[in-house]
C-alpha cells in the first residue's frame, strides 16, 4: 500500500511541472510513511511514497526497474496472487531481484502487456513507464478499491493517488458544477468527476495507455450481470460455494510481512472475515469500536462474542461523543475533495487506534452492495413484489408529511423512512434509486445554489452524468439491477472512499475480502431469492456461515453507526456554523450558495423537526472547509 504520482510531458511547458513532482509525492506522506523515491528524465518524472507491506527491503523499494533497465513502475496496492504469478514467470525464466509482488506485476506486464490485467487478483493503481517507446501504461483495479486522478492538457498528464497531490502541480482549480450539483445530493461525488472541471478520476476497471501519438482510456473489466447466466446450482450447492469463495479470498489477505489484524463490528460481515481469518493465523488480533454515549450502536458485545468464540486477541476502543467530536477538525484537513460521510469519524478512529498494533487489517465491506443489506434494498423489493402493505403506506403520504421526522429517536425515525418509501412508490425505478442514494432532491439542490452558480450547471452535461449512472436500471427493476448500480456507484465512490481515506491518514492498509473478484462475479449469479426476502437480507451470507458464528449475531436488524453530528451542530459546532463556515457574510461573499436558502437549513437544523437536515449541513461544512483550503 502506497502513494504514486507523475508527469508526463508533451513539450517543454510541461516538463515545467516536473519541478513539482517532489511536492506532490510528499503530499501522499500519510499513505507512505516508509520510504520515498523520484524518477525523473526529460519525458516523465514518477514520485512513490511507500508503506512497506511485502518485501519491506531496500529491494522493494520504488520507482523499481526491470533487470534491462527499460520498464520502471509506480504500484499502490496488493497482488494477493504473485507467488502463483512468479513461479510462472520463473519457469520462463525471469530473473529477480526482489521478493515483492511489485516486480512481479512488472514483469507480467512486460511479458502480456494489457492482458496482464485479467492475470491479476488483488486491488491496485500503478503506472508502468516504457523508457524506449516512451509510453506510460497506468490502470485501477477492478472494483475501484484503490483510488488514481488524472488530468490531461495540450502540455502534461498528470495522475496521483489523491487530489491533494495533483494540487501540488498547479493547476487549473475550476469548479465543475455538474459535480458540486450531484454532491449536494448525495454528499459524494460520482467518478468519473471531480470537484475541479480539470481533474477526473480513472474508472474502476479502466487503464490509460499514453504514447507519443496517442491517448487512451478505455475499461478492460466488467462485472458480468447477464440473467442468462444465473447459477444452476440449488441453494444449499450454492452455500457450499460462498463457504469456498470467502475462505480462498480472506486466506488470500493474510500474506504480509507486517503485522495483520482484523475489523471486527459486531455485525455478521466483518465477524463472518475474523471468523475465517482466524482458521488460518492463529495470533489474529481482532479490533472494534465502541460508543459509550449512543448505547444503540454500540455493538461492541456482538464483536465480543466473536472474538470469545474464535478465540482472537481482541482489542475495544471505546469513544464518548467528545471522542469522535476532537478528530472532526483533523478530518476535515485531510479531506482533499468534498466528501461528507459523516461514519468516516468512526473509520478513522479505528484506523488509527488500529494502527497502533497492526499494519494491515481486513474488513467486511463489500457483502452489503452485493448481497442486499440496506433498507433500500428491503424496501424496493416491498414495491417489487407489491401487496397492501406497501399500497397502505403510499396512500398515507399526506400523514407522513405532517409528522415530525428525525434520526433522534426510534419513533421519528420511522416517520421519515415512511415518508420516504411513501415518495419513492410514486417514482419511476430510476429516480426511486437515485432519491433514495442522497439527502437531498434536485430541487432541494438546485435551491441551495446562488444564480451565478445555477447559471453556470450545465443541465444537459448533469443529465448525461445520472443517466449514465443510472443505466443499469430498467423500467421494471430486478435487486441485482440495483445491486449492480450499487457495486458502480455506491460502493467505490461512498464505501471504498471513506475506507481508503481514513485508513491510508493512518497509514493503514485495510484488505476487503468480499470485493475478490471471484467473489463478486458469483454473487451476480445468484437470484435475488438467494439474497433477500421478505424475511432476511444478505440470506446467502447468513445461512452460509450461521453455524460458526454466535447465534445471536443471526438476523439481526443492521445498525451501522450514526455519528451524532444533529447534537455537535446544535453545541459544540454552533458557533462555526452561524459565525463562520455557513455565516451569511461568507456565504455572500464567496457566491456559490443562496444566503437564504443556508439560512432555511440553519432554522430547520434547531428546529423540533429537523429530518435529514443534519446530513445536508454537514455536507456544507465539508464543502466549505474543502473551499477555504483547497478551493478559493
């Protein structure tokens, strides 16, 4: 796990910013605190930053050239099968050097070029540089686990592992607001945008290809969703099969010369991977996070249970509300681009408590966008497969309306999830996805947007942008359609985000063993029957590891974690929302947001019905740091 960046020049006002290439490799500290090195010639200069994982000898160190001298390659990421890959290389008669999986991925490729990707199971971003051809080769895994921007002029390429290096390069900080649009929806920005107009973010399963004459970017993988090709094998054959899939894939993640640990929640994803891991490292030290104030979430007796059960070394961190609020500010300077998950506090305390004892730790993220665990899940099979209740649910709309709606507690909570489900039986699949994805509706963002801002939303360019997000879902919706969208959509640009930011501020590479992807091809073969029903989410997931896991732990209602940002706005953040962040003086002056729209979410905020307005505050909050640091 590492920090890559590079120029590539085309004349000589590029080869400029090759003087910057020292600034923005150090930018990437944070996710390699190891060692650091810089390649530079008159073509291309390439910057590493290493978190030493496999091999941690000077032998592995980057940028690493082939025995000719010819290839040089920049990798952040794992190749969990290149022992495989090297004995083939071996009996080829390749030479090392090393014992690292970055030689071998470089070898690989200077043997099969592109191909060598479909050869590969980990999770990854790098660049292979072709000093004789002077061409640049850079591609992202499959799934998207592993984030690289890139940006493209008459003059240079430029690619990094995280925009606050590309800054480092000066370019041009234009907003895009097709995508501030979007992130004021749903409080993350959907790739291939980013918050600058100048900056995009390569494809999950997509490489560039860069030669004197040329320039590519095209995808070389797709998660196969063909119906035709469901899974003959009966449910209890396919069971067998998951059992399988899960115990290679976490057997896979426990290759590291460093310290590996494991998440573990309390919930049946991450105890089903600490559960499996421990079979295979007996010292598996397992870590959770606990919420002295919000005794709802706090599963941390679940993850006890586990960790008795298995037998693991296991480690509870246990936070206050005053906890989570003393890292907000160290959170926010870390953010390089508006995102605003608000459970990242959560990720990011237990990375770095983690970090503490281990290097590496593996993580159940993944089993809820591919096997159906989220109430939006649950509630569009409600409308799927129709009835009265749901029918009873739509007719009582203007009840729903009326009723206070808050996360505060259990009985508003439901109010607006019924006033939301009410709304969502009214849309068409698309737009029922894409309400229930955000906080916020086009309209509710269009508001929040001053007129120069509207003015300058490109409406034609925004609705190009969600139709293609929203492409795989059809009039008559099927759960892996959405699952589908989910795994494009939610899953690398919401879920892997956060987890990739908050862990890598730590230095700490977390491993996702759901996201193989052997894994995730099987879990598009399965019908929605194997998933869910009007019963059970994530069936398969459960039923297949039921016996060796707690029986309490069996159908749980999830519960996932809800930072408690409606009291810190209401306290301790008070004053940097009235008087800085969202006063009506800076908001006047900076011009992007409608004052007195921003003062209709101040009012609702303090209000006895505040609904989801917590999220969209925070959202601003995000954002206007974001714009004070890096933005202005």
């Amino acid at each position: 796990m590492c920090g890559i960046t590079g120029v590539y020049a085309f004349n000589m006002v590029g080869r400029v910013s090759m003087v910057n290439v020292a600034n923005a490799t150090a930018a990437l500290a944070n996710r390699g605190p190891d060692f650091q090195d810089i390649y530079n010639d008159n073509t291309v200069a390439l910057g590493h930053r290493r978190l030493s994982i496999i091999d941690p000898s000077p032998e592995g160190h980057q940028p690493m050239w082939d025995l000719g001298r010819r290839y040089c390659i920049i990798f952040n990421g794992e190749i969990y099968n290149y022992k495989a890959l090297r004995k083939q290389l071996l009996d080829q008669g390749v030479k090392f050097q090393s014992e690292t999986d970055t030689e071998v991925l470089l070898n690989l490729y200077i043997r099969e070029g592109k191909a060598c990707l479909q050869k590969l199971n980990g999770f990854f971003a790098f660049a292979i540089y072709d000093y004789e051809d002077k061409s640049l080769f850079i591609a992202r895994d499959r799934l998207g686990i592993k984030p690289l921007y890139f940006m493209i002029d008459d003059d240079r390429l430029l690619f990094a592992s995280e925009m606050k290096s590309i800054i480092q390069y000066g370019i041009n900080k234009e907003i895009d607001y097709t995508a501030l649009y979007t992130y004021l929806q749903l409080n993350y920005i959907p790739a291939p945008a980013t918050i600058f107009k100048s900056v995009k973010k390569l494809l999950p399963g997509h490489y560039l290809h860069l030669t004197p004459q040329e320039f590519l970017n095209e995808p070389y993988y797709e998660i196969p969703h063909d119906k035709a090709n469901y899974t003959k094998l009966d449910y209890e054959q396919q069971k067998q099969k998951l059992a399988e899939l899960m115990e290679a894939s976490v057997k896979k993640r426990l290759v590291a010369d460093v310290p590996l640990g494991s998440f573990l929640s309390g919930g049946v994803d991450s105890s089903v991977i600490a559960t499996l891991a421990k079979k295979h490292k007996d010292d598996l030290h397992t870590f959770s996070i606990g919420f002295k104030d919000e005794k709802f979430f706090d599963e941390t007796e679940y993850a006890q249970a586990v960790a008795k059960k298995i037998g693991s070394e296991h480690t509870v961190f246990s936070l206050t509300n005053s906890d989570l609020y003393k890292h907000v500010g160290d959170i926010l300077d870390y953010i390089d681009e508006p995102f605003a998950d608000s459970s990242a506090i959560a990720v990011y305390i237990l990375s770095q408590e983690t970090r503490k004892h281990a290097t590496v730790a593996l993580s159940g993220d993944g089993a809820d966008e591919l096997f159906a665990g989220y109430n939006k899940h649950a509630a569009f099979l409600k409308i799927i497969n129709g009835g009265g209740a749901a029918s009873a649910v739509k007719a009582l709309q203007p009840l729903w309306y009326l009723l206070p709606k808050s996360r505060n507690n259990p009985l508003t909570n439901k109010f607006r999830q019924l006033h939301r489900f009410s709304k969502g039986m009214s849309m068409s699949s698309k737009e029922r996805y894409w309400s229930w994805a955000g906080y916020a509706s086009e309209q509710a963002a269009t508001n929040l947007l001053s007129q120069a801002s509207k003015e300058n939303l490109d409406r034609e360019q925004y609705s190009k942008f969600k139709s293609g997000i929203l492409k795989d879902i059809p009039a008559k919706e099927a759960i892996n359609d959405l699952l589908l969208t989910d795994a494009k959509l939610v899953l690398p640009d919401d879920m892997l985000t956060k987890v990739d930011r908050m862990s890598m501020a730590n230095a700490l590479e977390v491993r996702v063993p759901f996201l193989d992807h052997e894994v995730v091809e099987f879990a598009f073969q399965l019908p929605t029957d194997s998933k869910i029903n009007s019963e059970i989410r994530k069936r398969i997931v459960q039923d297949t590891f039921k016996d060796i896991l707690p029986d309490e732990l069996y159908n749980r209602p999830k519960k996932g974690f809800e930072v408690p940002l409606l009291k810190w706005f209401r306290n301790e953040m008070q004053h940097t929302i009235k008087n800085d962040l969202l006063a009506d003086a800076f908001i006047e002056e900076q011009g992007i947001f409608d004052v007195k729209e921003i003062r209709k979410l101040k009012k609702k905020l303090f209000s006895s019905n505040p609904g989801d307005v917590h999220a969209r505050i925070w959202g601003l909050i995000v954002f206007q740091h974001w714009w004070k640091k890096y933005g202005a």
